[in-house]
C-alpha cells in the first residue's frame, strides 16, 4: 500500500520536498506518495487532522507553520524544544512527535558532505532567530572549541549563549557577540543564519572574521552569491557553500526517522544545486 506523506506551508509552490522524498523513494524501492498542502493561516490543526484522517503517515513543516507543529506535537525531540520549532511531525503512532531537523542537517552538510569538521574548531554564528536556534545543539554536539553567536540585537544573541553555555560539553567556550567586536576576531568555519539575504541584504560583519576561514555557509537556499558570501570571497575564503546540502540532509533524516531507512543524498543535492553566481 502506498504510504502518504506531505508537507505543508503558505506559499508552499516553492517547496523541493516532494521532489527530495519522492527521489529518496525511488531511490529505495520505496511506494510513497508525497504531496504539498497549502495551509490555509490559522488552520494548521484541521489540515494536519485531515492528513492523519486520510492515513497520511508524517509530515514536513515549513514556514509559517513551524510554531503551530510545535503545538500540535504531543512530544517534542530535543533539538525541537530548543529551537521551539517543530519541521517534522510522525503521525502514525499513539502520540504525535516532533522533531526539528534543520540543525542536524546543518551539520550533516557541513561535517559530512563539505569534509569541515566542526570539532576544535572557532565557529562563528550570525544570527539568533529560529534558524540560529535550531542549529545550536547539533553543533554543540560536535565540540567546537569555541561557539560565538552574533546578532544585531544584543539581547537576543546573549539569550542564546546562554542557552547554549547550558548544553555545551567540556572544552567549548561559547560567548555572545556584536558585529563590532567581531573585528580583528578570527573564525574557521562561518554560518550566516540570519534572514538578511532573502532581501538581498548583509548583515554587518567585519570582512576580518574570514581571515584564515575554511568555509563560509550561508543557510539560505537557491539566492547565489549573497552579500554574505561576496564578502567571504573577497576576504579570500575559497570554500562557499548554500542551503542545498542541509535541505537534503534534513530531509535524509525525515525520511530515515519515518522509515527506517536513509536515503543517500549525492543525486538530489546535485539536481537540486544552484549555481553561486
Ligand atoms: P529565521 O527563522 O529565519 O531565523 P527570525 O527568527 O525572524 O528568522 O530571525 C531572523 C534573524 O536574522 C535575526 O537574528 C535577525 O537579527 P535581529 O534579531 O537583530 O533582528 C537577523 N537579521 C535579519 N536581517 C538582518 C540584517 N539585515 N542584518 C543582520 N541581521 C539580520
């Protein structure tokens, strides 16, 4: 019987996740049928019934839903209570789990798929919305010497060291930092987790941060060169990645954590990567 799975959100046209997970099916053997569902605002909880009523086995959660999956969740990972956001929901069991695998994928890309390890090593951390937080315990997991968040908001990027000062292991020091004293500060590995590139905008780090950088990653999937990334290159960073590898990644965990099994992701990553031009 085919097993059905989806993902919902609003605007959901955009959306590689049925391309991803039909691939990662054909790839198995696997017989799934996975759909899109455009959520209508404020009817999260009747669409989401409506797929567990039809036998609908999970479900992808993307924008502006992540907080409602959060609700629905009758138990949450880990890694979803930390970023408070809930990407993937099992519905098939007694109670309804969810999971946030974004992070997870974050690293998975990183470590894995780019050959940059994460352990030892200075990590510099822009950002402190959903996307930072979601990111925060797969990278703690790795062991990084030292962890700083910055954001332009002092506040929220404070509140985020210390979190993660809460659940970082013995030998990673993790501070909080504005852009400013950034300066002359040097980092191995640079993750732009803020939302500034979806319009196109930098967020004001101090081109000094990638002296020495071994590569800089832009979470944002599919925009190209952004600011961000220009600004790495010429700083002479010569390793860039985009958001095409975590989107793969988090989606190899969905489907392993709803299957049992995990689809390799070479072949999709590729079909799916955009030039960064
Ligand atoms: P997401 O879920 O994508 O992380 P979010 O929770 O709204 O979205 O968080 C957006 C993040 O991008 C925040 O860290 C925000 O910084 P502030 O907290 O200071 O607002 C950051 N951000 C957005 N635009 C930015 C810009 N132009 N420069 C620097 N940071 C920016």
């Amino acid at each position: 019987m085919t097993d059905k799975y989806a993902v919902i959100g609003n605007p959901i046209d955009f959306s590689k996740s049925p391309f991803i997970h039909g691939e990662f099916a054909r790839s198995l053997g696997h017989d799934i049928a996975y759909t899109k569902i455009l959520g209508p605002i404020g009817g999260f909880k009747e669409a989401v019934d409506a797929l567990r009523a039809a036998g609908g086995r999970g479900i992808n959660i993307t924008a502006p839903f992540k907080l409602d999956a959060f609700a629905y969740a009758d138990e949450r990972s880990p890694s979803a209570e930390l970023a408070g956001a809930v990407n993937c929901l099992k519905l098939d069991g007694p109670r309804i789990v969810g999971e946030n695998f974004d992070g997870v994928g974050l690293v998975r890309d990183t470590v894995h798929n780019l050959g940059q390890p994460l352990a030892g090593r200075r990590v510099l951390l822009l950002g402190a919305g959903g996307a930072a937080r979601g990111a925060l315990l797969p990278f703690l997991a790795e062991g990084p010497a030292e962890l700083v968040i910055a954001n332009r908001s002092d506040g929220k990027a404070q509140e985020l060291a210390a979190i993660a000062l809460r659940h970082a292991p013995a030998g990673t020091s993790v501070r909080a930092s504005g852009y400013g004293a950034l300066e002359g500060q040097r980092f191995d590995v640079v993750f732009n987790a803020t939302s500034a590139s979806l319009r196109g905008e930098l967020p004001p780090v101090p081109a000094s941060v990638f002296s020495g950088c071994a590569l800089a990653y832009e979470l944002a999937y599919a925009k190209g060169m952004t600011p961000f990334l220009r600004l790495a290159v010429n700083a002479g960073v010569t390793r860039c990645a985009d958001g095409v590898g975590m989107l793969a990644e988090q989606a190899a965990e969905a489907f392993a954590w709803w299957r049992g099994v995990r689809p390799r992701t070479e072949a999709v990553i590729e079909s799916l990567r955009v030039p960064l031009e």
